[in-house]
C-alpha cells in the first residue's frame, strides 16, 4: 500500500510518502480502507508517536505512520469481530500509541470504530472524531455543562474550539469566544453569541461570572482566565495543565484531560451531524503526497477548523 512514514523522529520535514506494508487485523480488530484522514497540531511532538507508550523509556516503534482521525470502508475483520461488518462505512480515533491513517490501509480495535454519519462525505467526516471528541468530552464529560450557563471558550476558530462553540451552543449555554479579527463572524456563525478579537480586545473587560472556561490555547491566555469564573466554575484545558493553587485561590476546579477514543461518544456525534446540529469545520482538505506540507501548515495562522488529507475516492 502507499503510505506517508516517518523513519526518525522529528517534524513534518521526517515524513516521506512511499510504499509500506499492508496491515492485517488481529482477532479483535478492523482492518479499514481509508478515504481520508485528519491532522493534528503538536502530534508529531508526542511520545506516544514514537513510542510503545506515553513512557520515553518505552520501546521505539518507528518507522510510524501519523494522522489518528479517519474515515473509510472495513475491508476485513479479525477472527472475534462480529460488528462492524465488511463493507460498513465508518470513523474513528486511532489510539496515539498505534499507527495512524495516512495511509491506504489502517487496523483498529473494532470497538473503537463507529458508523460514519450519512449526510457528509468522507473527508468531512474524517474532520470529526479527535477534534468533536474532545469538544465533547471537555463539555459534558469534565464539566457537566448545564442549558444557561456563560461558557468561555479560548480559540473558537481551531480544529477542536470550533467545535466546542457548536457544541456548547447546542447544550443551551451562552458561548463567548476568543479568536483572531478575520475569525469573528465565523465563530459568531458556529454559535457564539459574542466574540473578541484577542490581538485587540481583552476578554476580561466584557465576561465574568463564567461557568465554564474551556481553554484551548494555554499559557498566559490560561492565566487570566482565572478570574472571569465565578466561585465553583471549572476551567478545563486541553492545551496545559492548569495551575492548582490558581483554582483554589478563585475557589474553581482546574482539569487538564486526554481525548480518549469512545465509540458511543462518535456515535452521537454522528447522530448530531445528521441531525443538522453540529456541522464538520475542514480548513483545506490535501492529497496524501502532500501529508507533509499539511503537517508544515498547522504552525501556521489562521486555520479555520481542520486540516484533512484525503486518501481515496
């Protein structure tokens, strides 16, 4: 099969697309014709990229291939999978420590796989699990969010905030936002109900009393978050560890989490999806010769939702 590898570990500049070995699904997996697949910041800079685990004393398993979003068809099922079928459309998260979906091919545990949504096509649903997982999760999962409450979300415009933005409105919160100037009409259309430019105009002179700070930039953009929330508010990071001793001094929860793949989770953001409520956000979508220069472009500005390289037709 043609795949994009990485022999040595490093960035987008170590990726090289060429022939690899076609997988085969052990007893309890899935073996996937993929049709796309989606890329992640900061994935190449993971130990469980490279390694058999999140332990840098773990075993190396390079040559890796990247991309833990996808999108595809089941060509084969191991010995114990009953469900899904061959032939079955479907989508999924990749577990980090496992190879990725730049490739023809892919296996995956068959209970971490879920039926595609209908009304999008491949390339648009390979922008969903990682990205609308982590929305999710970060939502109802850590913070239990609950119809009026203010939510705060910190870089509305990425590949898991735009999300995040749909998400929350949907669950009857009133979402406030941070993005760049070229961004606020298209936050304001996912669902946010205000949102500001943050080269230009500081979030804490307009909100306060927020329930929720869903933080997905970190650094000292976490750090004035702190006090906009109100007493037993939650701020949840998905950038950085938040700092303990800054919640309790605001006397709120501070939680730092790892999407984590979940096959019934995918299965109502299908069902969401089809349901017109949550809509996939793709940037651009690439060939797979060029997984590398998509890769070089998620340092950059401006991206408006995913990055996805598509595979096969």
């Amino acid at each position: 099969m043609h795949a994009v590898r990485a022999h040595t570990r490093g960035g987008p500049e170590q990726l090289v697309y060429e022939d690899a070995p076609r997988p085969a699904p052990g007893p309890d997996e899935v073996l996937v014709a993929v049709k796309a697949a989606a890329i992640t910041p900061q994935e190449l800079s993971w130990t469980e990229t490279w390694k058999q685990g999140s332990d840098e004393t773990a075993p190396d398993r390079t040559p890796i291939i990247p991309a833990h979003e996808f999108s595809g068809v089941v060509a084969a099922t191991g010995a114990r999978v009953d469900d899904p079928a061959v032939g079955d459309a479907v989508y999924g998260l990749v577990p980090f420590a496992h190879d990725g979906a730049a490739a023809e091919f892919l296996t995956v545990p068959a209970d971490l796989v879920a039926a595609k949504p209908t009304t999008v096509d491949y390339d648009r649903a390979a922008a969903l699990p990682l990205a609308a997982l982590s929305a999710l999760q970060a939502l109802v999962d850590q913070a239990d969010v609950l119809t009026g409450q203010q939510v705060l979300v910190q870089g509305g415009a990425g590949g898991v905030g735009s999300y995040v933005v749909q998400l929350a409105a949907d669950l009857g919160a009133h979402v406030s936002a941070t993005a760049s100037a070229a961004d606020l009409e298209f936050v304001m259309d996912l669902g946010a109900e205000r949102v500001f430019d943050y080269r230009n105009d500081r979030f804490e002179d307009h909100v306060s009393d927020v329930d929720v700070v869903v933080d997905l930039v970190g650094g000292a953009t976490q750090q004035r978050s702190w006090p906009v929330l109100k007493p037993g508010g939650v701020l949840v990071s998905l950038a950085s560890p938040p700092d303990q001793a800054e919640a309790a001094r605001h006397r709120v929860r501070g939680v730092f989490f790892v999407v984590e793949p979940d096959a019934s989770e995918l299965a109502s953001i299908a069902d969401l999806v089809d349901r017109g409520q949550l809509a996939p956000v793709v940037d651009r979508v690439l060939p797979l010769t060029d997984t590398r220069a998509g890769y070089a472009a998620l340092d950059g500005h401006g991206r408006r939702g995913k990055i996805v390289i598509h595979v096969a037709d």
